[in-house]
C-alpha cells in the first residue's frame, strides 16, 4: 500500500484531464465536426477486439482479420443519407461517428 501515495497526483491529473476533454469534446460535437480518421482508428480497434475475442493471436495472421472493419464502416458511411445532427444525446452515448 505505500504506492498509493504515488499514484495520487496521477489520478487527479487523469480526473482533471477527463473533465477538460468532457467540456471540449461537448463544443466539438454541438459544432459538428467529426474526425473521421478517429472514427475509422475505433472501428479498427474493435476488429482487433473481435479477433482477439474469436481466440486468434494478435501478433500473428489474426492480426488481420481486424483490416476489413474499416473499410466496411467507410462504406457504409459514404452509401448512407446524411441527415442533420440531432439534439439528442444518444448518438454521444453509442459514440457513433456518422450519426
């Protein structure tokens, strides 16, 4: 227990850097600007989630079984209608880019 007293400064910085990166990332999104090389980097991330889920190695072949989720998403982003944002928190919720 005598690392707790050095952890405490970290903790505050992450809990301080939380709640700045809540208040901007509230002003990004009433703006409408969407990053969308985030939004193709997360659906990456959870290719490879799923391929670690399904038990392939993560640092052999099964690596790249995370490769066609992005260029899925993109797809599915560049054939779907464009509708305005709503005020609705939902899409914050579900983090989903192109809502």
């Amino acid at each position: 227990m005598e690392i707790l007293p050095f952890l405490i400064l970290p903790f505050l910085a992450s809990l301080i850097l939380t709640g700045i990166h809540s208040y901007l990332g509230v002003h990004v999104v009433e703006r409408g600007v969407i990053f969308v090389d985030l939004a193709l980097a997360q659906i990456a991330a959870l290719g490879a989630i799923v391929a670690i889920i399904a038990g392939m190695d993560p640092h052999g072949r099964g690596s790249f079984s995370a490769q066609p989720f992005s260029p899925l998403r993109a797809l599915a982003a560049a054939i779907s209608p464009r509708k305005p944002l709503s005020a609705s928190p939902m899409p914050l919720l579900l983090l989903w880019p192109f809502s």
